[in-house]
C-alpha cells in the first residue's frame, strides 16, 4: 500500500545539526542493537534521484523500498527513486533476495553502494530500516552520508509486541499509525488491539449493530461527564471494519501483524449493555465508566456461544492475523456462583467449579477459532481450570503462568507488570501525565530478564518474546499515549532483538540521543521528563538551603549552574549536594556527552521553593494502589491537575518537618470522582466519619499523634478544581506531618494536591 509518512517541519533530524565529529560519534546508532556490525572505511553520499534497485516484478521487494524512499524523503529530505533491473553503475541502494531467512538481513555499505540481502519480505524491510538510521546529513538540505558498515543481523525473539488499548480511551487512526510508524523503526512486528472490554466496544460487527450504536459511548466520570449546560458529555467512538483493515494493512507494509482482543468470558460489561440475555444477571442500562474490573460476565447458553462466534467470524475477516486474543483475565466468578442456572449447567457438564466453567468456555471457543485456522492467545488466567489444547499463554501477573505453561509444552509470551505495563510512571517527577503509580523506567524495561530460570533450554524455546501493555484507563488523550510509548518502546524493542550477551545499557545509552532524534523525525512526541532533573531542597537553615539533583535513571551526567545562565555540556557536573545562598537561580539540564536530554529545570533557590512539595514527593502512609490522577476539573486555563495518592488510603506525609516555632501551611486539594471497580470486593472502603457534612481536612502531627486542625471542606465542596485551605499550626517541635480527609462516603475523593509550609519566623520577617 502506499506510504503516509509526512514531511515533519518542526522536527529536525538529530544527525542534520550535529557537527561533523559529534556526526561521527553517532555515526553506527542502530537500535536495536544489531547482532553483528563491523565498520568500515569510507562512507556512502545518497542523494535526490539516486537509485534503489529491486528484482523486476518484487512486490516485497518494492514494499521495504517505498518505505526507505517516503521515510527519507520526510525525515532527511532527500528522495531516491526506485528502478527495477540489474544496477548500473556506482552509488545507490540494491535490495536483494540471496540472503538470510526469515527477519534476518545483512547490510554492506560502502563508498560505492548499500546493499541489503535477505531472503523474505521481513528481512528486505529490516535491512531498510537500519540503513535510514544510518543516514546523516551534515547539514539539512545536504546528501544523505552513510558511514560503510557491514551487518548481520537477526532477533532475538519472533514477538515482539505492543499491547494498545483502545477501549479505556479511545485513539484516532492518525495517532495508531503514527505509534506503528515508531514501533516498525524499532522493529517491533506485533500489534495487540484491545478492542472489547467493561468501558466501551469499538470494532464495527454488522450483525451486532448495537455493540457499537450503544456499546460505543459513555458519560465520563465526575464532572467531566457534564458540559458547562448542565448536558451529559457522551464520549466515545469506534472503528468501522474498513478503518480496521486499513489499520491492519498500514502495519502489514511495515512488517507489523495486528492481534485484535476479544474479550470474554469476563471484561464483558459493555457487550451486555448492549444485549442483555448475554448476561448472567440483568444488566445496567448504560456503559458504565469505572475503572477496575466489573462483575458482569457472560453465561454459558448456546446462545451466547453462537454469538461469541458470528462476532469472531466478522473478526477473522477482518484480521488475516494467526492469533485471536480472547482475553480471559480477571472473569470474576460471582454471578456464576450466584446463577442456579449456571450451577444447573456446571452439573450437566460434570464440572467441579467455575475455574473448570471459564476452561470449558475458553476450550469451546479455541475449538472455533482452530476449525478457522487460527490459533487463541489468552491472559495467564486461561491456565486456571485446565489449558485449552492449542492455547497460547500470555502471562501478566509476573512470569508464574508463563513458566507454567512453558512446562506444559504450550507456547508463551512475557507481559508482566509493572515493568511492561507503559501506563505506570517512567519517573518520580510531578510532571509525569497521569497512569498508574509505580514505576516501569527506560532502564527497568532494558535490564527485564526475558529468559526465566525455572525453565531448561528446550522450554525456553516456548517464549516467543516479549510485549508492551498500555492500559487507557488514565490516559485520555492521543498525545499522552504516544508519550506513554515512547521511549520505553526503544528499550523493549532492543530487548527483545538483540542477543542477549549484545546488549548492555551503556551502549543503549550512547546511542540514545540519536534514537531519540528519529523519534522526533517521525512525529512522537516521547517522554522527556525522565531525562530532566529534580531538585529536592533542604529545610532552610540562616540564609543557606541545600538542595540535591536527580533525574532517577542514571542517564548521562546534570549540568547544571548558579547565576541564571543557562547550563551546557561545559557547565559544572553536578556530583553531590550542593550548599546554595537564598535567592540564588538554580538552572540544571541532563546532557548525554555533548548532547541534551530533556529541557533546562530552573528554580528560584527561596524559602517558598525549599518548603513547597507536591503529592508526589510527600510521603504516602500506605503503598495499597497507588495511582497517578487525573483532577476532573479544571482550572480557567482548561488544565488539570494530578494527584499522587494510594486510593485505598488517601493519606500523606510531609517527613521530618520543624514545627520548632510554629507555621503556617498552605494545603492545596482538589475532589475525584471515586471511579474504581475493585473486582470482588463489594463491601465500602473505610471513611473517616466527619463532624460536618461537607467533610474535612485533618492535620496531625505524626499520623497518630495530635491533631493539629481540623478544616471544613466547606468551599473546596464547591469548586471541582483546585482549593487553597491555610492552617496556623501551633509549635510542635521537629516531626511528620500528617494530611488526611474525614468525609462520608468515598464519593468524592479527597486528594492533596501540594504543601507549603512557611515557618513563623520567616512569615513575620515577610
């Protein structure tokens, strides 16, 4: 098909404005690493017209060619142009079919060609790609220059994945090709699509209309479910089956299969809003919008089955892949349990339990899917009750199902969280956009052990490789789930290629800058906030305060200066605390050798700053679910703020502070829809019973010590924004202080959003 990548004119190549020795230095940055690369002398000038030659009548062939042509063409200015026959004289790019198998390639440049030899479609296209990511220019508008190398290179895995989902928020088509535009540059060639699930359905099934006329749409939670009127806000969408083939052959042109999830026999909330006698018990009237995990599952009436299968066979018409992903995670058995109907069934099918139910479920429909000559993947769950025969096991809750089902002879692929689950923070920063709170860094993902050591070498051979997830939940825009993406996706695509005694992070680390740089070249916008520095600050003490830099990934070297100018790659190094005078400017930037990474943090060195945090560098009581929100309303300007909390016990804790003389605190917080379906737990979670009926802040110092005020909600009830609530704190000493809410109910959700504590002493002075 023909190739949509765009010109993008706010984002330079990274080689196109480096000078000619930091040019050199990144002149072999090929992530994923390759297998074998041995430079050579001289280099290779492309230039507009040039040509790259194909067998004549190669349609593979021609594909990885038009992909080269359009991508340097957008990204470096310079298009070459195809021809087919035997080269005629020097320069150019030959593609040629005498090489390795499979998605192996070699690549030959020198001063007079490149060539890349591969025997299949997969290998022409992978040998393409690391040639683009050869090419550097000088200078923008100048030939492409390509430093002579030799390559043999191979993966590491067959899967090598990402999971999307679509369901929680949905993504438009630009922004998935876009993400499979990074994904294919990495050579990642596995996309999963979670279509179906609890909050929405998004694939067109033309004999279940209603799937999407109703399943498709929900009012937001709080009060982003409501326009300024008073309208209820219906969000939504879904993709018809000629958008989802024209996503499927986007990414087939890039060596990409798409994996669509169906979910069943649990996740099914949406489905049987939309068709009630799907259901176990009767079903609410709308598409509900909690996150977590619902009850509602399907029961198992023929019924059901016959339209599980007419909406898979709409499916597999659509999706050529081999794989049909049907969920199978997290099914809570209680409506079974409950239904006499279901336990009538159980009984007639000798079944012992539910766990046997979902596997005779799962068995049925694998049985469907093989007759079409496909194969099911399913979450590890699918091991509970008895695998289904042919099943394919992808494994979340750690590596325990997929070490199991590796023992079982059935293949598998890694997916665990946290440290695969991309909508978990990259860093501690506050400026981190919403997801989930614990962490999944660039170099957590590089350092996963993909090679679990309960299993021998002949199991081994069961892991096909590795994915991504990236739950939507709390990431509600286009440009938040590229970020989200990117860059981890780099280090779980270097992962899952390189051989494993290639790898290492320092060599990832070098090459960074310019991995970063394609990045840019095709559109992602991907997450600089790791790279950048955070200051924590010390308590002031006379007119000194000390404060510590850190970006937390062990990236490159901080730079950082003292006088307001801005920090370079000749700056001072930051190497351990630094002693600064009040009213100094703190400037500080990350540089990986001569190159930036991330933008210059700069704080004015004040009392104010020293003792102002954020809930994320407070300290939570407790570690239950930790998650990163998202307010629900927003200030005059349109934007909202995050929450650092543990929703099981919002409660935080400023450490060590001196209350010697007494202070002011300035407590910043704002209201959240509590949104969360925790699965079988039905009972309420545990409140703070308040003394007025708005609710209250309550101050202690320590979290079982004295109560240092007790705050009416009163206002902060009325504004679904943010709210300043000012607290004189009488003379304590040096202690924790502890911030906490006393409501009646867990609807809404009280959230501290920052402190400021200003002692009594400098307020006075004030």
């Amino acid at each position: 098909m023909p190739f949509t990548l765009r010109p993008i004119a706010a984002a330079v190549a990274l080689a196109a404005v480096l000078p000619a020795p930091a040019l050199a230095a990144q002149a072999f940055a090929v992530t994923p690493a390759p297998a074998k690369i041995a430079p050579a002398k001289g280099a290779l000038a492309l230039r507009a017209g040039d040509a790259v030659w194909i067998a004549p009548g190669d349609a593979e062939a021609r594909g990885a060619a038009q992909w080269l042509v359009d991508t340097l063409a957008a990204t470096r200015g310079v298009r070459l142009a195809i021809k087919e026959g035997a080269p005629t004289g020097a320069g150019g790019v030959v593609l040629s079919r005498d090489g390795p198998e499979g998605e192996a390639y070699a690549l030959d440049v020198s001063s007079q060609r490149a060539q890349i030899r591969a025997k299949d479609k997969a290998g022409l296209f992978y040998g393409a790609v690391s040639l683009w990511q050869l090419a550097g220019q000088d200078k923008a508008g100048a030939p492409v220059r390509v430093q002579a190398v030799s390559i043999e290179d191979a993966p590491r895995f067959s899967w090598r994945g990402l999971m999307l989902d679509s369901t929680r928020h949905y993504q438009s088509l630009p922004t998935i090709k876009r993400i499979i535009d990074g994904m294919a540059s990495l050579k990642l060639n596995t996309l999963h699509w979670h279509l179906t699930d609890d909050q929405g359905w998004r694939l067109e099934i033309k004999k279940y209309p209603n799937l999407t006329d109703h399943g498709a749409w929900r009012r937001p939670a709080g009060a982003a479910g409501y326009k300024a009127s008073g309208e209820e806000v219906r969000y939504g969408g879904f993709y018809t089956q000629d958008q989802a083939r024209e996503i499927v052959a986007y990414a087939a042109a890039r060596n990409i299969v798409v994996v669509p999830e169906i979910e069943m026999p649990g996740h099914a909330q949406a489905a049987i809003s939309s068709y009630p006698q799907l259901g176990t018990r009767p079903a609410a009237e709308r598409v509900m919008a909690d996150w977590g995990v619902y009850p509602d599952i399907f029961n198992v009436d023929d019924a059901t089955f016959a339209f599980l299968e007419d909406v898979l066979d709409e499916v597999m018409a659509i999706f050529p892949s081999e794989y049909i992903h049907v969920g199978g995670d997290e099914a809570l058995k209680a409506q079974w349990e409950a239904s006499p109907k279901i336990q009538a069934r159980m009984k007639e099918l000798g079944l012992a339990d539910e766990h046997a139910l979902q596997s005779y479920f799962i068995q049925r429909i694998e049985k469907h899917l093989n007759a079409k000559g496909r194969r099911l993947v399913g979450w590890d769950e699918i091991l509970e009750g008895g695998l289904a025969p042919n099943a394919t096991v992808m494994s979340w809750r750690g590596l325990e199902g997929a070490v199991a089902a590796a023992k079982q002879g059935h293949d598998t692929v890694l997916a665990p969280g946290p440290v695969l689950y991309f909508d978990h923070r990259q860093s501690t920063s506050p400026d981190e956009p919403p997801g989930r709170g614990k962490l999944s860094t660039l170099k957590s993902v590089y350092a996963f052990n993909a090679e679990p050591s309960e299993l021998t070498p002949e199991q081994h051979k069961h892991v096909l490789g590795m994915q991504a997830t990236m739950f939507s939940e709390h990431i509600r825009t286009d440009e938040r789930a590229v970020t989200m993406l990117f860059p981890r996706l780099a280090a779980l695509a270097e992962n899952a290629w390189t051989p494993r005694d290639k790898q290492g992070w320092a060599g990832f680390e070098d090459r960074l800058p310019a991995t970063l740089g394609r990045l840019s070249d095709l559109g992602l916008a991907y997450d600089a906030v790791p790279f950048e520095p955070q200051a924590a600050f010390d308590w002031p003490k006379g007119g000194e305060i000390g404060a510590s830099l850190d970006t937390g990934l062990q990236v490159g070297e901080v730079r950082y200066t003292t006088d307001g100018s801005e920090p370079t790659a000749a700056s001072p190094r930051y190497a351990g605390p630094l002693k600064l005078s009040a009213g100094a400017q703190l400037k500080a930037r990350t540089f990986q050798g001569k190159h930036p990474l991330g933008r210059v943090r700069a704080w004015n060195v004040t009392a104010d700053t020293a003792l102002t945090r954020r809930s994320h560098q407070l300290t939570r009581c407790t570690e239950g679910l930790i998650l990163n929100l998202e307010d629900d309303g927003a200030n005059e300007k349109g934007e909202r703020a995050t929450f650092l909390l543990d929703i099981l016990n919002p409660c935080w804790i400023w450490k060590d502070a001196d209350l010697s003389a007494g202070a002011k605190l300035t407590v910043t917080v704002g209201q959240l829809p509590y949104n969360f379906q925790l699965g079988n737990k039905l009972e309420p979670l545990p409140v703070r019973p308040p003394s007025r009926p708005e609710g209250e802040l309550e101050v202690r110092f320590g979290c079982k010590g004295p109560r240092l005020a007790t705050v009416p909600l009163t206002q902060a009830a009325k504004n679904s924004a943010l709210t300043e609530i000012v607290i004189d704190a009488p003379p304590r000493g040096k202690g924790d202080i502890c911030f906490t809410f006393a409501s009646k109910a867990i609807e809404p959700m009280w959230a501290v959003h920052s402190v400021r504590i200003t002692p009594w002493v400098v307020a006075k002075a004030d």
